[in-house]
C-alpha cells in the first residue's frame, strides 16, 4: 500500500544469489541481446563501463521519466537495512516508468527480466568480499541529487549530449518508449507522491479542483506480484476519479485499470469512506508532516494540473 513515508525504496532480489540464477540470467540475456534496441555494440559498451549513466540522464531528460540506480546492499535476513548510499555499491543507473518497465541501451524489458539478466550479475561481481548475504536496493532521484550521489562515475555533459544525439538518431528505440500522461510533473515528485503519500496528493487534488477522492482496494492480484504491499482492508492506493472514468494521480490521468496494474491489482473496487479514513487518521498522526506534504503537493497541482 501507499505508505506516509517519502523515501522511496524498492527492494528486489532479497536473496542470496545462486549459481542457478546466474545460469538464468544468462541465458535470458543472450536471449534479449538478440532483440536488439539498435545501438552499436561498441557504443553499448562504452555507455557500461560508465554504468550507463551518461545514456540514462540523456534519456530521463529526453523522455521525462524517473531515473533508477541499483545498488548493492548487505542484507540482514530477509530484508536489508535502510542505510546511505555510501554504504553500498553502486550497479547500474537507468531509467524507468511509473510501472514496471526499464528503459536500458539493450532494450526495454521489465523490471524482473533487467533484474535477472543484467543486474543480478553485476551484483555478484561487485559486492564486497566480506559481504555474504546481500541484495539490491532501488532508488529514484531527480537529476540534482543523481549528481551528488556517490555513484562510479559522475555523468559527463559531452557523454550525455553524445548519448542523447544517439538517442534522437534511434527512433525505433525512442518511439518505443510510452509517452507520460499528462498533465507531467517532474518524475521524482511523480514518483513520491504515488508509492508514498497518495493520501495527501489525492485529497489535495479534491480540495483543489472539487473532484472527488477514493480509495483504490484490490480484490484480486495479478498471480506474479507480493500481496505484501496490500493493506488488510484491500486498501491499495489513493486517487481521484474524473467524471469521464479516467483515473488520476501523481502521475497524470490514465485509465484505472493502468494505474491499478501499477500495484499488481486485476480487480479492484473504490471505498471513499477508507480514503477520508487515513487522511484523518494522517492529520492526526501526523500534523506537521501532513501540511507539509500537502502544500507540496498542492504547489505542484495548481502549477501543472488544469483543474477542468
């Protein structure tokens, strides 16, 4: 479910690696390899050895979606510590959409299969000697905290023109790429008011522009995706329902089956009395936080969203 807390992280692979799931990733990545995303191999290696941060900043600011990095994290049973950035090792950086889909110099492909066929080696090959039980934390970050973070290499501004002008000159691969709903915050903000604080950008979109917000509660799953993230009423997340059916939140307006895909969820129905439920009980939980995050997010509602 949505939680009140703005830090976003998405952990995944939060086992020890085994020889078999190398074998997997593998062969799953030759497999991939052959559906080419039309950039010259040498061009891809050299975009690698850089961790592909000069391509995936080019992209972000080409297409406007969210920029990702993974990172190697010790773990502690089944869930790794939340610790800094400094204390792991950096992977990859790439960029993605408000689902589950990344957007690489090999391809497009879901987060799983970009897990297991590119990350979970690098994570192998670069965790720390001493480390035996780790796993890879995600991150999102605007482009000004990307360039403070303690990252491989930092990006180059003529490596990032490079890559954009390869990116422009490859269409196949750009037009591939889905476009963002409108209307388009920057990704980041997106991003935390989506998997964190839904509440507050939903009810702050009600109080703004009069449309009525709800409460998303699945009633099934898709069989692949963890009811972890799923509260015990159902409840999912939280957005407003425009009077022609789209659904919209953080992330602009789409149809409600797209957003409700986003959380795993294939049947769904609305509680309004749970919405207004957890905003009372947020504000007072959490007065100073909830204004906030609430002038937050109606600074950026009046700034981007055309209320009609």
């Amino acid at each position: 479910m949505c939680q009140f807390n703005c830090t976003i992280e998405l952990y995944i692979l939060m086992v020890q690696f085994t020889d078999q799931i190398w074998r997997m990733g593998a062969e799953l990545g030759a497999s991939k390899r052959k559906k080419a995303a039309g950039f010259p191999e040498e061009a891809i290696v050299a975009w690698e050895a850089r961790d592909c941060v000069d391509f995936a900043v080019a992209l972000a600011r080409e297409t406007g979606w969210l920029l990702h990095v993974d990172w190697c994290a010790p773990a502690s049973g089944s869930t790794p510590p939340k610790i800094s950035e400094a204390e792991m090792v950096p992977l990859r950086v790439y960029v993605g959409d408000d689902r589950d889909r990344i957007f690489d110099p090999r391809g497009t492909r879901s987060i799983v299969e970009f897990s297991t066929s590119i990350i979970g080696k690098l994570a192998r090959d670069r965790r720390p000697p001493n480390v035996q039980s780790y796993g890879v934390s995600t991150r999102t970050y605007d482009e000004a905290k990307l360039a403070n973070m303690p990252l491989r290499f930092p990006f180059n501004e003529q490596l990032v023109s490079d890559a954009a002008a390869a990116i422009r000159g490859n269409q196949a691969f750009l037009g591939a790429i889905p476009q963002r709903a409108e209307p388009r915050l920057p990704a980041k903000i997106a991003a935390d008011f989506s998997w964190g604080n839904c509440v507050i950008y939903a009810q702050a979109m009600e109080d703004i522009t009069g449309l009525e917000a709800t409460a998303l509660c699945a009633d099934q799953i898709h069989p692949n995706w963890s009811a972890a993230n799923i509260g015990a009423d159902g409840y999912v997340h939280s957005l407003i329902v425009r009077p022609d059916g789209m659904g919209e939140d953080s992330w602009g307006r789409q149809p409600i089956a797209y957003i409700a895909a986003r959380f795993g969820v294939t049947a769904w129905h609305f509680e309004r009395p749970l919405h207004l439920k957890i905003v009372d009980r947020l504000k007072r939980n959490s007065p100073v936080l909830w204004q906030e995050r609430y002038d937050l997010a109606a600074s950026f509602i009046r700034k981007f969203d055309d209320p009609r």
